[in-house]
C-alpha cells in the first residue's frame, strides 16, 4: 500500500497506459500473440518483423 501511494508508482502508472495500448496493438492487429514458426530464433524474427512493420506504419502516418 505504501508503494502505491509513493510518487515514483504514481508517475510510472500515469505512463503505462501507453505501453499497453503498442502491446495490444502488436497482439490483435499484428499477429504477435502466437508464434508463427517454432524456436527462440523463429520468435525472434517474428518480433523484429512485426515492430518493424508497427514502426513503418506509424512513420507513414507521421508523414502523411
């Protein structure tokens, strides 16, 4: 209860909002929740293709 009431936990709650809306977004629109191909290595390039693909569309909104 103390940590919640702390000002540092406040500060990082008021940002967390943001994180989970990108962490949702790479989930149900991208395909990020289940594994394309099996192996750390195959996750691993799912991972990078998927943000990357996140980080091209906003970059092409940005512009537009």
């Amino acid at each position: 209860m103390d940590f919640q009431e702390s000002a540092y936990f406040k500060e990082k709650s008021r940002e967390r909002y943001k994180i989970e809306a990108k962490n949702s977004e790479l989930k149900h629109r991208h395909g990020y929740d289940v594994a394309s191909s099996s192996g750390l290595s195959g996750m691993e390039l799912q991972g990078a293709v998927t943000i990357f693909a996140v980080n091209m569309k906003r970059i092409i909104t940005l512009l537009g």
